[in-house]
C-alpha cells in the first residue's frame, strides 16, 4: 500500500485565481437538451435540402465533445495541481458530456435510426474529422506527470479544440437559425457555445498562468509549436469545410469565420492574432436571439472582476455569441 498524503480540496480561501468565478459561471449556466423543443423543427426539416451537410456537422461536433468529454478534460484535470482548479475542470468535462449528448437528442428527432447508424460511421471514416480528433487527443494523452510544458500544450491544444475547431460546425445551425430556419437546433448550439466561450477563457487564462513560469527560451519554443500546431490544424479545417459545405455554396463563408475565431483562440491563450481582420457574416455574428447568451460574466463587480480585468484578456472576451 502506499503511504503518500492526500491532501483535501479546500475552497476556504482561494488557491488560484478565478476557479471560484468560472466555477459559479458554469454552473449558472446549467442546461439541459430536452428543455429545447427541437420537436417544433420537425416540419422544417421534412423540407430542408441541405439535411446531408447539417447531419454531418452535428455529427462531427458530437466527436469533438466526446474527445473532449473522454480525454480533454480528464487528462488535463488530472494533470492539474491546484485542486480548485482540476474541479472546475471536471465540472466543465460534465458539461462536455452534456454537449456530447445533445446533438444525439437532436438526431433522434429529426432523422431515422438507420440515418443515424450512417452518420456514426461517416466520423469513423471521414480524414479531416478523424485528423483533428487525433491531433488534438495525441497532445492530450501524451501530458507527462510533472512536466508543465507538456500539460501546458495540453491546454493550448484544449483552447484550439474549444475557441476555433468547433466553429466550422457551429456556423450552420446559426447562420441557419439567424433566418428562422431549424431555430430549435440552433438554440442548442448556442447553449453549447455559450459553455465554450467559459472553457475557452478559463483554460486560455489557466494555461497564460502556467506560460508565465516559463524562461524566454521556452517561451519562444511553445510559440514557435503553438503557431505551427494552428497552422496545421487550420489547412486541414480547410479541407473539412470544403468536404462538408461542398453543397451548400458557404465555404468561403465559413472559412471566414473559422479565422475569426482562431484569432480568438490565440487570444485566449495570451498570443497574438494572426489572421488579418475580415468580415463575417453578420447572420452568424449576431447568433440566433437568445437572453443570457450575450451578457458579460465579469460584469458582476467584485474582487475577482478586478483579477480578471488585469489579466490579458480583452474587452470582448466575455461577449458570448460575438
Ligand atoms: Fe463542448
Ligand atoms: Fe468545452
């Protein structure tokens, strides 16, 4: 047996910096997918003709929330010293788990069993899908116990997954549901992304906290790696979009807004953007319509509101939906 000391998660005093407001955001957050009445986009469905490239990327999404549900969060959890911190990450993987499940009740909603069966199998076999799943999970499995700079890429890699490789799906259903079209779906998706707006920043400012520990060597080293792990990752999005909207005519569109949002994960994360400023489709901007999507969680005034304004992130990091 062995004899280490197990220490207790002790929330008395604060050990990290805002475990206690992305904690109570979270939670306040709470939602369920059945609280949705996706029933009412049956009859739109029923005539929708783009039903293929919907299907596929809520089938997509659904890996990428399992992976983070499975691995991300778990991993890094684990990894995770400070004990306020690695339970605000297991909240948020339960959360993942949810997002995970979501999709599943919009499926079944919508589409017949042997629909969903052909979905399932379409991820296992789809390149771009399964690339990312494994580029993303490779860096996530390989955290080694004590190395900081390996949990550190874990985080960035969680940050890209979380802030720029989920929004190639999210576009649809709310470029889609922006114009009243499937709205119910839509109105799960934004459920979504408003939980991942919360993960984006928190494990961009928990990983900021861990760079700042780092020499300048190895600062510049985990950029040089950061860059080129985005860059990797966004040609083979690229590849993904043109596969998925082939159909649709939106490609350019999403492309767009892919790079919009991978300028947001770098920000998460404390790096510089590096895509130059364009314009995305106002529809997908402005989301579908939904109170307490847009609101600013710093906004409560507190101690931990004056922690958060100091740290490098900015203004809009909190305007959820934007
Ligand atoms: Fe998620
Ligand atoms: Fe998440």
């Amino acid at each position: 047996m062995s004899n280490l000391i197990y220490e207790a998660v002790n929330w008395n005093k604060p050990t990290s910096d805002l475990a206690q407001v992305f904690w109570d955001q979270q939670w306040k957050q709470i939602w369920f997918p059945e609280e949705i009445a996706v029933s009412k986009d049956v009859k739109q469905w029923q005539n929708f003709e783009q039903q293929e490239t919907y299907k596929k990327v809520f089938a997509g999404l659904t890996l990428l929330d399992t992976v983070q549900t499975n691995i991300g969060m778990n991993q890094i959890a684990t990894h995770t010293t400070d004990l306020q911190e690695k339970a605000v990450l297991t909240v948020f993987g339960s959360f993942e788990a949810i997002h995970a499940k979501s999709y599943s009740y919009i499926f079944t909603t919508l589409c017949t069993n042997s629909e969903i069966d052909e979905l399932f199998e379409w991820v296992k076999k789809n390149e771009f899908l399964q690339y990312k799943a494994n580029k993303i999970s490779d860096i996530y499995n390989r955290i080694e116990e004590g190395n900081s700079e390996s949990l550190w890429k874990a985080m960035y890699a969680s940050v890209m997954l979380e802030s720029f490789l989920f929004y190639s799906g999210f576009f649809y259903p709310l470029y889609l549901g922006g114009q009243g079209i499937l709205r119910n779906s839509a109105e799960v998706i934004s459920l979504i992304l408003r939980d991942e707006s919360i993960h984006g920043v928190a494990v961009g400012f928990f990983a900021q906290n861990l760079f700042k520990q780092f020499s300048q060597e190895t600062q510049d080293e985990l950029k040089v790696w950061g860059y080129e792990l985005l860059l990797d990752l966004y040609q083979n999005e690229m590849s993904y979009t043109d596969d998925v909207y082939a159909e649709t005519g939106l490609s350019p569109e999403v492309k767009a807004y892919i790079r919009f949002n991978a300028n947001k994960a770098l920000m998460n994360v404390g790096f510089d953007a590096m895509f130059p400023e364009e314009e995305v489709n106002p529809i997908v901007m402005n989301g579908i319509r939904n109170e307490g999507s847009t609101y600013d969680f710093f906004s409560q005034k507190g101690s931990s509101y004056a922690k958060a304004k100091v740290a490098p992130i900015t203004d809009d990091t909190f305007q959820f939906n934007r």
